[in-house]
C-alpha cells in the first residue's frame, strides 16, 4: 500500500521501537504493517483478531503472535497447546493462546507455559482482550519477562472486565498488580 509506507516512512527508526496491531484492516495493510515494522528492526506483537485470512506466511515476521482458542484452532487446524506449538513452529517466535477464565498458553523457544487466570467474577468481557494485548505490549516495552508480562496481560483483561474500563481510559498500574 504505497500511502501507506509513505505515510510509514519515519517510524520504526528507534532500537526498541514496536507495531502492536490486530489483523482488522485486512491482510493487504496488516501484512504490509508487518513487513516494514520488522525490516526496520521493530519488535512486532500481531493480535490475530478477527482472523479472516491465512496469517502463517507472516509469521516469521512475528515476535508475538496473540489469539483466543477459537482463532487459534482457525490458524492451526487444532486447538490448546498444539495450536500454540504449530503455530511457534510456523515461525512466531512466540504465541500466546487466551483461554479466558482459565488463563493462557506460551508456547517460545523454552517451550510450553500455562498461566493461570487471576480469580474473578466476570460482569463483562468487552475490550478485555485489547487491554491484555496493551498490557502485554507495555511490559515487553518495559524489558519485563514474557511470563510476567503474560500475567499483568491477564490481570489487566480481569480489570477490564471487572471495572468495565472503556478503552481509552489507561488501566493504572496499582489495579492491575
């Protein structure tokens, strides 16, 4: 998309700088998105949703890759900790499977991890998958480990849905420890 990578031409420029972005302006841009992120150096964090289309051949291209269960059966032809590892295996150097209530799966070089889900009573789940991808961005940023990251992804989706935060307010830090 030539105004696209125009209007792209001065990001990417720093060490450290990352794409966080979801696959819902259609593959052209997402892919394109994807490409000149990571030929710059950006880490690259891909939240698959809504998965619409084939997302594997830019995986390699993917620090990061996020899905819930159902995305990630429609990517990887299977489900749970297969689904993570195919997917890892196609390239993602490391892929995060939602489960909502009961956690997550990481699937990375070190293998397979699952993270419990924080206790909660849930009045309602909109938007907490943005807030977890967020959170999870922002911890990478912040040099935390994936794991820990992981879990302040899972505790800032239980605020979420906890509170009813609306999206562009920012979760602050003491609710989400």
């Amino acid at each position: 998309t030539p105004l696209y990578s125009s209007a792209a031409s001065d990001v990417y420029k720093r060490q450290g700088d990352m794409l966080l972005m979801q696959c819902g302006l259609g593959q052209q841009p997402t892919n394109a998105a994807v490409r000149l992120a990571s030929a710059r150096g950006a880490r690259v964090v891909l939240n698959a949703a809504p998965l619409r289309w084939n997302i594997l051949p830019i995986l390699p291209l993917v620090e990061v890759l996020i899905l819930n269960e159902v995305e990630a059966e429609a990517a990887a032809g299977c489900t749970g900790a297969p689904a993570a590892i195919r997917l890892r295996d196609a390239g993602a150097r490391r892929v995060i499977v939602t489960l909502g209530g009961q956690g997550v799966l990481c699937a990375d070089a070190a293998g397979l991890q699952r993270q419990p889900a924080p206790a909660a009573v849930v009045r309602d789940t909109t938007g907490a998958g943005d807030v977890f991808c967020g959170t999870f961005a922002a911890a990478l940023l912040a040099c935390h480990a994936h794991p820990e990251a992981a879990a302040q992804r899972a505790a800032a989706g239980r605020v979420s849905a906890l509170s009813l935060i609306h999206i562009s307010e920012p979760t602050r830090q003491a609710e989400i420890s």
